[in-house]
C-alpha cells in the first residue's frame, strides 16, 4: 500500500469522525423536539437521556459559548 493511499485513508477518515460528531451534536434537537410529544418514562426517553448524556454535561459544565450554542440550538427546536 502506498503512502499516498494511506495519508487518503488518513483524511477521509477522520472526515468521516467529524461529520459523524457534528451530525450527532445537530440530533439532539430534532429528538429533544419529540422527547416534548412522548410522555411517561417511556423506553424514548430513557434511550435520549442515555444518548445524549454527553451533550447535557457539556450544557451544564462547559465553557460559556458552547453553552450559549447550545442553549440557541435548543430554543430552535422549543426544547427548553
């Protein structure tokens, strides 16, 4: 296999990762807007609290405009 094909590898790769981060950051608002249709402690809603976990400690623990970002991107969907 030659270098070239390896450092492709490499980039497309680590593309994929960061479309994949950014595509799961962006989720949270479309289920956080069908979390406010289910009710109950329904199975739905324990998968979204599980799931996006990391994005609630980011919320609650993170730096100032990340929480501001977030706190926009919620307002979108009506989450909050």
């Amino acid at each position: 296999m030659s270098e070239e094909h390896k450092k492709t590898g490499l980039a497309f790769w680590c593309a994929v990762a960061l479309v994949g981060v950014f595509v799961y950051v962006l989720s949270v608002g479309p289920a956080g807007y069908i979390r406010r249709w289910v009710t109950g402690p329904g199975i739905f809603n324990s998968v979204y609290q599980t799931v996006y976990f990391p994005i609630g400690i980011l919320h609650k623990h993170g730096p100032s405009p990340i929480r501001d970002v977030l706190d926009w991107y919620a307002h979108l969907w009506r989450i909050k």
